[in-house]
C-alpha cells in the first residue's frame, strides 16, 4: 500500500469523525429537549421579551392616532345606525351637525383614554401571560425529529463547515505522518 494515501485517510477520518460528532450531539439535543426548552423559555423572557417595550410601542401616540379613523368610523355607523335603531326616538332629535359634535367629544376623550387603557390591558397581561412556560411549551413540543430538522437547517453552515475543517485538519496531520514516513525512512 502506498504512503500517499495517508493524508487522504487521515481527511476522511476526520471528516467522518466530525460528522459522527455532530450526529451524537444533535441526539443529545433531542434527549435534553425539555432543559433545552426551559433554558431558552428563561432566555427569551428574561432577556429578549419586555412587556415595558410592547407597552412603550403601543402607546406611541403616532401608533394611537393612527387608531382614531377606525374608531371614528366605528362610531359613526353606531350612531348613525345603530343607535337609532336601537332607541328611535333618538333619530327625531339628533341631527347631523350633532352627531359630528359628539363624534368630535368621543374622538377626543378616546384619544386621552387610549393609553390609559393600553397600559392596564399590558398590567394585567404581564401578571397572567408567563412568556417563559409558553416557549417551554413550544419547543418541548416539538418532535425529535423536528428539533434536529431545525437545528440542521439553521446550522447548516456551521456543520458543513465542522465537517470539512475535520476533512482539512485530517489532511494535514496525514500529510505530516507522511512527512515524518518519508523523512524517517531516509
């Protein structure tokens, strides 16, 4: 057998090596599946998720001006239809230039109560909603077989790339076996 096939032995051993490598740790990833699903449930409430940012986004007053034409013509159907069918007599004795004026009141009183409402809503949200135990929850719900697809197609890069410095680094320890062959042999 020739000596110059050792360098290319030694890259498929450690190529295959690093596959085998990965395969066995993709596995422990599906047996630890429920820690992993604690930690990252604990990472993604404690560090990525702020109820104070929702809160802060959605009490922008751009963002709850640009709430007030729908509310407005929310408010122009009901008294314009549905009030009055509601209580008929209200139709003989309001017109249009007061609907306009109640409208204009109602609009007015919405746009001060808006985040008023918005940050009671997100109080009381933050106290019942426990985003930790919902992304828990998500990722022990995968299957094995879903985790190491998501794994696998999100580090695809970096596994390719494990698996060739494998084949490289192989490479190069056999070339110097084959160094060291051929010098010792002199």
């Amino acid at each position: 057998m020739s000596l110059y096939i050792i360098p290319f032995l030694g890259a498929f051993i450690g190529w295959l090596t690093n596959k085998i490598t990965i395969l066995f740790a993709l596995r422990a990833f599906s047996r630890r599946q429920q820690q992993l699903a604690d930690q990252t449930g604990e990472f993604v409430a404690t560090q990525l998720f702020s109820f104070d940012d929702v809160r802060q986004q959605l009490a922008d007053p751009d963002k709850i001006k640009s709430m007030i034409p729908v509310v407005e013509a929310h408010m122009d159907t009901f008294l314009r239809e549905k009030l009055p069918e509601a209580m008929p007599v209200f139709k003989m004795f309001i017109g249009d230039s007061t609907i306009q004026q109640v409208k204009k009141v109602l609009v007015t009183e919405l746009d001060n109560m808006f985040p008023e409402i918005i940050d009671q809503y997100l109080q009381r949200a933050q106290k019942e909603l426990d985003v930790r135990a919902i992304v828990s929850k998500k990722i022990s719900g995968l299957s094995a077989d879903q985790l190491k697809k998501l794994l696998t197609v999100s580090l695809r890069h970096e596994l390719r790339l494990a698996e060739t410095g494998g084949a490289v680094v192989g490479f190069l320890v056999g070339l110097l076996q084959l160094w060291i062959a051929l010098h010792h042999s002199n």
